[in-house]
C-alpha cells in the first residue's frame, strides 16, 4: 500500500499553546470554537486499504530513517486494527490517538493496563480526515471535517474506533474536563480548515490548565539522584547522594497507592532527602499536576509542605475522578 502522508509530504498538525492564562480569549468570546479531551496516548494517523490498515506515527516514517530509538513515532504495530481491510474507504487517512499499545511479547502495555482498569476506551480515537478515498480533504472546515469523520468511523463500525467527542467551548466545560481526571482540552475553531504548510495548526489550542492546579499527597519512598553519564560515549551515570524526587501516595478504599514521582523538590529535600530519609517520610506535600494518566499524575511539581495536614487527609477520590 502506498503510503498517503509520505507521498504527500503531510505532518500531523500540533495544537499551539500550554498552560490556560496563555489561551487567547477569543476562544471564550467568540462562536465557533469547540473543546475536546486532551488524550494521554500516541499520536498517530490510519490509513485504510483493501488489504490492510497502515498506522503511522506522529513522525513519519521516512523522517527517522536510521534512527534507532524512533520506537513508538515509527509506525505503530496494533495487530487488530492492522489487519482491518475496506475496500470503500480504500485510500482513506484519519488524523488521531492510539490508546491502545503493546510490548514485544504481544501483551498489553502497562498504560493500556492501567486505561483498562480505570474504565476508559482503549483503541483509535479520530478527530480528522486528511484524505478521503485518496481525496485531499484537508481544505475542508473544521466542523466540515468533523462530521465527515463521524461518518467514515460510524460507516467503520468498528469497537476499536471511535470519534472524538466535542462540547462547545466554555471555561465551564473546561473544568468538566479537569475535574473529570483529564489533562487538559484541545479547542478547536470550527471555520478554519487543516494547515498545509505549517506543522502547527494556528487555531488549535492546548488548554492544560492553570498553575494553581494542585493536588496533595504524602511521601512514601525518596529516589537518589545521578551525575554524568553519556549515551554516546557509553559512559554510565554515578550516584550523588542527593534527592532526585519523592514517591508520593495518596489513600484509596483504606489503602496506600502510590500516585507518581514529585520532582522540584525543595533545597533542603534535595540535600539531605536521601541520606535522612525519615524525616521526610509520611510528611504531605502539595503538588503541582498536569493531570492524570489513569495509573499516576503527570509531572507532579513539589508546591509547598502541607503541616496543617496528615497522610489520611489525603484521599484520592476527592482529588481523582473515580470510575
């Protein structure tokens, strides 16, 4: 099968953006604009055909020729959807996110696993058509586009495939997202067409939510950190005797479950976090989150010592959507 993005020279477009405070206010005051959940997967496109399913990465392939740890932006290797085959929608490139991986032995990856266990879809989740039936259909509005989408993945009729869902975009629903465990939204403005010389999309954006967002958890384990090393000399890291971040956890149904790994830690933390341990352990701290991936938080940030608290004030099911 000829591969279309490559032929065509076509990215996937990135959205603009970070953090809330930096989000343009026209995507609250004007009309037009959509919200999507932010998905915590791999990027990639399908492309169908007769015999088969093509998956590429966010990187197509010919980019990373000869680089040995591409990994996971080379082509995707999803057995079931590779082997899906349409003969109507021959040609057919749906822009999206694969939430559905495996490792070498052909189990299930540890992100899936946990995606799994948290109740939520595993599989293809497609927000765009670059082309259709081999026609370029990326001048096509947003909103256009959007609905050709839906109609190809209904047509598809597939359990591994699904459409993304949309809300308009209000600062309301925004906090639905957030508070419903996701990292972050994606808005989207309806009129604007996908770009084709640009590899970002200039009316995109990634909505992450604001510095203040934060959750509280206690230490539980310290990992030590590393000076050195280099992967092209080969030369190996050697231990410092510092703190590189806290294991924090929080209490889940009486238990003790380890939330991620916090970083940024305080001078005083990264000094003597390692060497004396215990008098640290068990202390709350407030952490800066970039949300929640199903198994741990991304990029917990140390905020601030929470004395005022105890390791049982610290409850995920008041501070994680609970399916």
């Amino acid at each position: 099968m000829d591969d279309l993005r490559n032929e065509w020279n076509v990215d996937l477009a990135r959205a603009k953006g970070s953090y809330l405070e930096k989000a343009p206010g026209r995507i609250w005051e004007e009309d037009g604009w959509y919200l999507e959940q932010k998905m915590d997967g791999i990027r990639v496109s399908l492309q169908f055909g007769s015999e088969g399913t093509l998956i590429i990465g966010r990187n197509r392939q010919d980019k990373l020729k000869g680089v040995a740890q591409a990994k996971e932006f080379r082509a995707q290797n999803h057995p079931e959807l590779q082997a899906l085959a349409k003969d109507y929608f021959d040609m057919t490139v749906l822009d999206g996110e694969l939430t559905e991986g495996f490792k070498k032995d052909g189990t299930l990856d540890k992100y899936t696993l946990a995606r799994i266990k948290n109740g939520d879809f595993t599989g293809f989740t497609a927000w765009a058509c670059l082309f259709h039936r081999k026609e370029d259909v990326r001048d096509m509005s947003n909103d256009e586009n959007y609905n050709l989408t839906g109609n190809i993945v209904a047509s598809l009729s597939h359990k591994k495939i699904r459409t993304i869902e949309r809300t308009l975009a209000t600062k309301e629903n925004l906090a639905k997202l957030f508070k419903d465990g996701f990292e972050g939204g994606i808005a989207k403005y309806g009129p604007a067409s996908y770009p084709k010389d640009s590899k970002t999309h200039p009316f995109w954006w990634k909505l992450k939510g604001d510095k203040l967002r934060t959750v509280d958890a206690f230490v539980v384990g310290v990992t030590e950190a590393s000076d050195g090393g280099s992967g092209i000399t080969g030369t190996k890291p050697i231990k410092n005797g510092l703190a590189a971040s806290f294991a924090v956890a929080m209490y889940k149904d009486g238990k003790v479950v380890e939330v991620g790994k916090m970083s940024n830690l305080p001078v005083d933390a990264e000094m003597y976090g390692w060497q004396k341990f215990p008098i640290y352990n068990l202390r709350v701290a407030e952490m800066q989150v970039s949300g929640w991936n199903g198994k741990e938080f991304r990029f917990p940030r140390f905020a601030k010592w929470r004395p005022d608290k105890v390791p049982t004030n610290c409850l995920f099911t008041e501070q994680v959507k609970s399916k």
